[in-house]
C-alpha cells in the first residue's frame, strides 16, 4: 500500500477547475506529485487558479464548454499532446440553479441537462479510449442525485443520471479503468450561501457532525478513490456529507 | 502514508488472521499503536509479534466480542498499555458451513445454538466492543468506528447462511444509527462491505461458487485483504472526517449494491 497516494507521472484531466471542490482537487493532486490538465468555462478563472498554483510545468490549462462534444474531444488531444498520457478524470463541472419542475423553463431544463450529465457522458466518451490501464474516473454527481432536491429538479435528475453512468461505466470500461463517483453534500463555498440564508440551522441541525464539509474533504474523498488505496473499488458512489443522507 | 497514523491507538478485532490482520497491520505500518484482539489467543500473540519483529507497535489482546465482559477486560488491559481507543475496527465474525451438503446450513437445517452464536460474535460482538470505546472518544470528542459489513448483508448470496446476512444487513443500521447518536461528539461512523476476497474464510467454500462470482465482477478478480484494509485506512485517517454513516463496497464491482 506505500506510495499509493502517489500520483508522479500521472495525469489528470479535470473539469470544473475553477470551482472550489475542483481547485482543492487540483492543488491536493500536484500536491502528490501528478500533472493536471484543468478545464473550465472560464479562461480567466483557470488563469488565477494556475498563478496560485505555481506549477508551471504540471499544468495545462484549457478554456472548455462541457456542453459541446468536440470541446472534450480538443480537451482529451491537449492533454495527450502536452503530457503524453492520461491517467484519472474527474468530472467537476456543474450548475446549480433554483426553479421548481412545474415553473421550469425548457431552456432551463436543457441547460441544466448539457452541463450536468452531456458534458460528463462527452467527457467520459473522449476519455475512455485513451485512460491508461489502472486508470480510474471520478465523477463529481451530488446529495441531489440520490435523494432528489426540492427546487432543483433538472441538477437532481441530471446527477441520478451521473450516479448510473458511473455503474455503467464501471462495467464497460472494467477491469482495466475503476468509475466511481463523489457525492459531496453541504460543502463551504459560494454554492451552498442560498441554502443556508434560507434553513441553514434546520440543515445543521440534520447533519451529525453539526458542520458544513471542506472541498479540501471531497477532494481527499476524491483522491482515495483515484489511487490504488480503492483498487478494488469500482461502480460505488462515496457520500461525503457528514451524515445528513444515509440511504 | 507512513506516519498518517501517528497518535493513533487502534482496537481490531479478529485480527489474528485474514482481513483483520491487514487491516490491523495496515494501521501498525501508518505508525498507530494497534490492539490485535482475535478470540484464539495463539493467533492474536503471533500476528502480533508479527507486527512487532517489523518495528511497528502492537499488543495481542484475546477475548470471545459475545460476551460483554471479556470484552471490557481486553479493552481495558488495552488502554492501560496504549491509552484510549481512537479508531475501533470491528471485523471479527464467523460464517458457519455446517449443511448436509457441505456447505452453509439452510434455513430448514439451521439449529436455534447456530443461530445465536453468529449473532452474538458478529453483531452483539460490535455493540459490546463499541460500548467499551465509546465513552473515550466522546470525551476526546473525536473517533472512528469501522464495521465489516458484506454484499451478504445488502444482497442474497448462496454460499452464506441466513444468520451470517441477517447480521451483516445489521451491522449497516446498527452504522447508520451510531453515525446519528456519536456524530455530535466528532465521532465518524462507517462499514465497509467487502465481495469475495481472497481469505482462509473464502477458501473454506466451494471453488466453483467463487469462479461463478470472479465471472460477474467487473474487475474480474477476488479482491485481498490489503484493499479492504485500505479502506478502512481511509476511514480512520483525517481525510475521512466528513464521511460518516457510509457503506463503502470494497468488491470490484460484484452486484453493484
């Protein structure tokens, strides 16, 4: 088991980078030695996260829309051409946007859709071929894709979906590549501020250990799952949320 | 990950051989002080000189986890050599085969004394080894309890009997429960369901029922007791403190529950 949450020579490709769940996954990888190709939306928000970083050498950056096939296609070739190998992908991306089904938009739904679940399935597809043997995928689902989430009917139904692509995957791509996904549940960050103006203390009060998550604890979650620690580990989804869900 | 353990005085049960021996040797090597409990006392001393002949801290400590006082007496001779438990790893457990056909008991076959005797190892077995921890991690306010559930606590499997899954689908409320009641105290409640891993357990069933499991598990492999004990290093490690009332599968795959 030593060295097992080593990542020298590996290559990760992650999407959402510029989020804080994505940017903690970023640093705690380089942090052990990996490269990583991080995506996001935003070109100037992966800028910032690389001036942090201070890895120069270990990270790519690539401005991506998950919602376009080719974008991941372009992401999967960078990352070949610039490292030669691509080792772990975790699926950060995503949008979190309030609206109940029964006032819900068709854009609004298709939106949610593309970010959620097309943009993981284009990125698993461009991904797949090219994952080294002993490779694993990550996917970043949520607390919504196992329960559901009242007001957020699109992002519940876009990360169940994430949670049996992940199962599926596990099969196809077995034994050679392990697909597992995160689920964090109230994690600090700008996401969760809505949540908690509105019942903060009625979460708290259902969650046992009384306090929100790091994106520092689903990023090490995240890891473990990438590393040969979880070598026996495929087709599971890992709770992260202090309790608050059980089933 | 040497040293992630440091500070770390850890109670496994079952530890003399199999799973619990890896997972109590994986927390000795992370530099825990590690309390190998086994109901054979043969096997808990030599797992544990094991451990000690390679620099790391260990002590054999031997009681039957079905009876409540020999629980607390090795759990007490524990704390005197190391000091409170920190992370509590309740593995031991039994898995009768005493059908007229050479393998598990059916129900119909079942005696009332087998019965008892696998609920209390290994369900009453982690309630009383849980009992006698628990009062030290509540007032370090911090702890982590791992239980070894199964896929046959979650799914039918043919080769267990009816009392081996009615206790491993216990162990995942007695988790869940316990995660509610000590997750106020910075107490992480968890199990892991391993599949079939290559084990002296294992290796008393029929090959030809573990050649059927190898064929619809995805990795296409038996797993060993390293990677379940991975697991359950993750579960006590400071990575894991926000992860509670979880049921990790440690089984490549197999039925997916």
């Amino acid at each position: 088991m030593s060295g097992a949450f080593d990542f020298s020579g590996k290559v990760l490709v992650l999407t959402g980078a510029a989020g804080s769940i994505g940017a903690a996954i970023a640093r705690a990888y380089l942090a052990l030695g990996g490269s990583c190709v991080l995506t996001d939306l935003s070109q100037t928000a992966l800028d910032g996260l690389a001036k942090d970083l201070n890895t120069p050498d270990r990270v790519l950056t690539v401005q991506h829309d998950v919602t376009s096939p080719e974008a991941a296609n372009a992401v999967v070739e960078a990352a070949i051409q610039r490292f030669g190998r691509i080792d772990h992908l975790v699926t950060g991306a995503g949008l979190y946007r309030d609206a109940t089904v029964a006032t819900m938009s068709d854009a609004e739904w298709r939106q949610s859709i593309a970010i959620n679940l097309d943009g993981v399935f284009y990125c698993c597809r461009a991904a797949a071929a090219h994952l080294e043997p002993g490779g694993a995928i990550v996917n970043i689902a949520s607390l919504a894709g196992q329960r559901g989430s009242k007001d957020h009917g699109h992002y519940a139904a876009a990360k169940g979906g994430v949670l049996s692509l992940s199962r599926t995957l596990a099969w196809e791509l077995a034994p050679d590549v392990r697909v597992n996904a995160i689920s964090p549940g109230l994690i600090e960050g700008p996401m969760v501020q809505p949540l908690l103006a509105a019942r903060g203390p009625a979460l708290m009060a259902q969650t046992p250990l009384g306090r929100l998550g790091t994106a520092e604890e689903v990023a090490k979650a995240t890891l473990f799952l990438l590393s040969d620690w979880a070598s026996f580990i495929t087709g599971e989804s890992l709770q992260v949320n202090g309790g608050l869900y059980m089933t | 990950m040497s040293g992630t353990h440091k500070g770390e005085v850890v109670l496994v049960t079952g530890a003399g051989r199999g799973i619990g021996q890896a997972i109590a040797d994986a927390h000795a090597a992370a530099g825990a002080a590690v309390l190998y409990l086994d109901f054979d006392p043969a096997l808990a001393k030599s797992a544990a000189e094991a451990a000690i002949s390679k620099g790391w801290k260990a002590k054999a400590l031997s009681a039957n986890v079905g009876e409540p006082a020999a629980v607390e007496a090795a759990v007490a001779e524990g704390v005197a050599a190391f000091g409170p438990v920190t992370a509590l790893i309740n593995n031991a457990g039994i898995s009768p085969k005493s059908g007229s056909k050479g393998g598990k008991a059916p129900v119909w076959e079942m005696g009332a004394a087998e019965w008892g005797q696998v609920l209390d190892v290994n369900l009453s077995g982690a309630f009383h080894c849980i009992k006698a921890v628990v009062p030290g991690m509540m007032a370090a306010k911090r702890g982590s309890i791992v239980s070894i559930s199964s896929v046959a606590g979650k799914t039918y499997c043919d080769i267990v009997g009816v009392h081996y899954a009615a206790t491993k689908a216990a162990i995942i409320g007695l988790t869940k429960h316990l995660a509610g009641e000590l997750g106020p105290y910075g107490i992480t409640v968890n199990a892991i369901a391993p599949g079939r891993i290559d084990t002296p357990l294992m290796r008393g069933t029929v090959s030809a029922a573990n050649e059927a499991v190898k064929a619809i598990t995805p990795l296409q492999r038996f797993g060993t007791p390293e990677e379940v004990a991975a697991t359950a290093l993750f579960l006590t490690s400071n990575a894991s403190r926000f992860v509670t009332a979880q049921v990790i599968d440690v089984a490549g795959g197999w039925l997916m529950t």
